[in-house]
C-alpha cells in the first residue's frame, strides 16, 4: 500500500467512489474535488500494487477551506491540529488493513500540528467507523448536526 498525490487521471475513481459512499460523506462533484485539492494539505490515492484501492484528503489550519466542521476545529484548536476530511476505502480492497496503513501514515503528517482531528457520523451511527477510530485512540470533543444526522467530532492529541 502506498499513498500518492491524486491527479487528473484519478478524478474519475475518486469522484465514483465518493458516490458510493456518499450516505457516510459529503457529496462530491468535479468543481467540488478541484476546490478541495487546491486547498488540502495531501490528496492522495490509496494504490495498492498499482491499482487505486481509495483516497484520502487533509487540510492543515490555516486554509480558506469552507467546510463547517473544519471551521469547528479551527475555532477549538487555532492553528494546533490536521484535519481529515474523508478517507474512503473501495469495498472489493476493505478488510486488508488498508485503513490502518493510511492512519499510520497520515497521522505521522499530523505530528506537527499536535493532533489530528475528524468527524463520524454518530447519528445514524456509523458504527464500524467509530470503533476504528476509538480503538485508534480518538475521543469526542464534540457534536454537531442536527437530530437524524449528527457527527461525532473527534480527536487524537500527538507527540
């Protein structure tokens, strides 16, 4: 597994795996994709053995980037954390420890902010991504939403 900057050629994977996730994630079109790698800290496809397996994007503080929950953190933490926006993992390479490697590898991106930090869908609660990311060590800082969709607001301090 290897994570290597997204490119134009990706944008076609990216944005259909976006699509079939997009009950747990943002939804995601060409102009949208393009303003999220011009302001990410990494874009990057999860490729393993030469074939996408999926992507993640990061944005340090400090970005014009207008999503709320990054906006949330920003306010919380100042210039003290590294955002993930959405990791998403194709289901025919889920299972392989794929996750776990990309984490690894993100969060030592993250050291030097302190932290890195993420929202879960609490309610309805993704379940399995919860317990990943608490076993992992993240803890809820927060909550935001509204009732019927609601996103728990994690966070793991760094050193």
């Amino acid at each position: 597994m290897r994570l290597r900057p997204i490119t134009s050629d990706d944008h076609a994977f990216v944005l259909a795996l976006n699509e079939r996730n997009v009950e747990l994630l943002a939804p995601l079109d060409g102009d949208r994709l393009g303003y999220l790698l011009d302001r990410a800290d990494r874009g990057d496809v999860i490729e393993v053995d030469g074939d996408p397996a999926g992507f993640v994007i990061t944005f340090a503080p400090g970005t014009d980037y207008d999503g709320l929950n990054y906006a949330w953190f920003t306010e919380r933490y100042g210039p003290a954390f590294y955002y993930l926006d959405r990791v998403v993992i194709d289901d025919s390479f889920r299972r392989r420890g794929l996750g776990a490697a990309a984490y690894d590898e993100l969060e030592r991106s993250a050291v030097p902010h302190g932290r890195m930090v993420l929202e879960v869908n609490s309610e309805p609660p993704n379940e399995p991504s919860l317990a990943f990311h608490r076993g992992r060590g993240y803890v809820d800082v927060g909550t935001r939403g509204e009732p019927g969709h609601q996103v728990a607001l994690l966070s793991l301090e760094l050193e």
